[in-house]
C-alpha cells in the first residue's frame, strides 16, 4: 500500500510474529492496492466484467459504500481518478521549478467524475463478485487509473488485520501504525502501561507535537490538510525542492498526519506562489465538489473499535465537518459489523478541541514526556 508498517509489542514468539505478519501484510497489498494490476480492486477497475474477489476485499468494499453514505459522501471510495485530475504534487513541482502549470480539470470532466461516485458506479451480486456498473464503465473519460481506490481506508483495515494476527500468535499486547497515521493496539505495553499516541502539530516541524491520547484498545485515524511551506532558500544555498521527511512521532506510536512539504524558493516568487490559492491544494478531495476540500479544520482524529470506521469519520471530519455524518446510518453499519458505533475526536482548528471522553492531553501538561516518549 505504499507506505510504512510498525508492530511494537510483547508476548508471543518474536519471529513466528513478525514472520505471519509480514506474509499477511503481502497479502492485503495484493488484494487491495491499485498499484498492483492482478489485485482485486485493479481486476474490477478494468471494465464490467463480474470480478470474483476474495472474501476480505468483499467486506472492505461493502464497508467503504455503507461508510461513504453514513458520512454524506464526503468519505468516497470511488474518487480514484480525482486524484489524477488533481495532481497536487505535480502542481508543486511545477510552481517550484518555474514551469508552466497545468491547468485545471474541466468542469464537464469533475462533474463526470462526481457523478460516478455519487451513484455509485459499481455494484455486487448475490455470489459476492463485483464490477463496474454497465453502461457506466463507458460513460468515464479515458485515465490511467481506475475509480475504485480503497487508500482511503485500506491502511485502517490492515492495521486492525495485523493486530489481530499478532493476538492470535500469543502477543500480550501489540500496537500496530500504518503509514503513521492509522493505528490498531490490543492490551497494554510491557511496561503494564496504556498506549501513548503523540498527535503531530500540523503548523509545526514533522517532529512536533500538540498533545497525547491514551489508548486501551481498538483504532485510530488522522487525517490532516497541511498546506506547503514555502521557504525562502538560506544563505549560500541554492534554491532546490526538498520533500519532507516522513514523520515518526515517538517510540510507541509513529502517529501523525502526513508530512508537508518544504520548498525552498525564491522571495519574489514565494509571495506570488502564496497568492495562488491553488498551491494550497492537499491530498484531501471532496468527492462532493470533485475538487481539493477547503476544510475548517488542520487535522482530525478519531478513535473507536474500528479501524475501517475511525479512517472513514476522520477524513470525513475534514472534508464536511461533523454535520456531515448520519450517525444513525452509522449505528447500522456498526450493528451489522457487530462493532461498537461509539467514536471519541480530537480536532484541530483555530484552537485544539476534543469530545469529553477522548482523553486528549495537550502537551503542556505531557510534563515529563519527551518528544521521543510520547
């Protein structure tokens, strides 16, 4: 899935664990990502043929439709294209480098787009195969990937898979993070202590931090909207793009929301490109709209039993806000997951805000707690 994997944990055979573990993650990769031509989500991509899938991408497409209508659609998993259309970080190079922007996608294309994941353009039959709807296949303008991209909650489903595993091979407790942003725990650290997760500061450097949360069990997810930094190059260096380095937000957890990107330029041009509202562009897309969200909040976390549900809600968070979630369409794909529909947040706007069991502790009152021990 593009993206880096931790498993801290105790109890259980080391090897044995981390040996099943790693074999799983393949498998999750080969059925999910849309990097991989012969994996499930790239097969039903192709065209309208009925595409047998395996009884896990099943439940994951079946969770990501009933996820997307709980949330309004501002959760989609039917906006691959969108990220093609809206090439964020090709726009960034070429602010950067001096080359000519590409322009923007057409309205007549976003609203076929749009209207594909409203629909949805794919169905399931009773066997549990899907396919891209007749009819609608043709409809979509030609691109390189295909519409269904389940990156959106993938690394929430993996997380939760892998802990599972890991509990089932012996470990007393086990905390998974995928990507950094996606965390899965069971138990307790071996220190007989909760998990401790560090929040990023989304208006700081990749290793600062706001505050902690405190997790006994289930999943967490943040998603976060970080805009560029646009940085006048220092003295005696020479104007270059540097991306920037992946967060890791402490030895327990390696929590945080996507690094942003710095780029040294120019003075003159970095106020011209700071006007150009389009650099602000993130990876967030209001499947809605068809264009990057203009969210009220930096970032947004949840926690809950599910790590499918909390990747939903906190991207949802982002894109439409709170009001945006039917929390009774929400109950039923719980009751029918046969999970808990109760979910805590801590979001991040003009100030850091959380829901009254979420646990949040800002960082000054973490007294005693370094940025490498969160």
């Amino acid at each position: 899935m593009g993206t880096r994997v931790d498993i801290i944990g105790h109890g259980g055979d080391l090897r044995e664990i981390t040996s099943q573990c790693c074999a799983l993650l393949a498998e999750l990769e080969s059925l999910w990502s849309v990097f991989r031509p012969d994996s499930d989500v790239s097969r039903i991509n192709e065209g309208d043929s009925w595409c047998e899938v395996d009884e896990r991408s099943d439940a994951l497409l079946q969770d990501a439709l009933a996820l997307s209508e709980a949330c309004g659609g501002a959760f989609n998993p039917l906006i691959g294209q969108l990220g093609e259309l809206w090439d964020v970080k090709g726009w960034r190079r070429a602010l950067v480098e001096g080359r000519p922007l590409p322009s923007p996608p057409s309205e007549e294309v976003l609203a076929s787009v749009r209207a594909w994941a409203a629909e949805p353009g794919i169905e399931r039959d009773d066997a549990g195969r899907w396919r891209l709807r007749r009819g609608r296949a043709k409809s979509l303008p030609a691109f390189r990937r295909g519409p269904i991209d389940l990156g959106g909650i993938a690394k929430g489903a993996g997380a939760d898979e892998l802990r599972d595993a890991a509990v089932r091979l012996g470990a007393e407790g086990v905390l998974v993070s995928m990507g950094t942003s996606s965390i899965a725990v069971h138990g307790h650290r071996a220190d007989g202590g909760e998990w401790r997760v560090g929040l990023r500061d989304p208006d700081g450097a990749e290793n600062e931090w706001i505050g902690r949360v405190m997790l006994k069990g289930g999943a967490l997810s943040t998603s976060g909207a970080c805009g560029p930094r646009l940085l006048a190059p220092r003295a005696g260096q020479a104007s270059e793009a540097g991306q920037g380095a992946e967060v890791r937000q402490g030895r327990e957890t390696g929590q945080g929301a996507e690094a942003r990107r710095e780029d040294h330029v120019s003075e003159e041009r970095s106020g011209a490109l700071l006007r150009d509202p389009r650099i602000w562009g993130h990876h967030i897309l209001d499947p809605r709209t068809g264009s990057p969200a203009a969210p009220r909040l930096r970032q947004a976390t949840v926690m809950c039993e599910s790590g499918v549900m909390a990747e939903a809600l906190s991207t949802a968070l982002i894109v439409g806000g709170v009001e945006c979630i039917d929390e009774e369409k929400l109950r039923e794909w719980a009751h029918r997951r046969g999970v808990s529909s109760e979910w805590e947040w801590v979001v991040v706007g003009e100030e850091t805000i959380s829901s009254p069991a979420a646990g949040w502790i800002p960082k000054e009152e973490s007294a005693g707690v370094s940025s490498l021990e969160r």
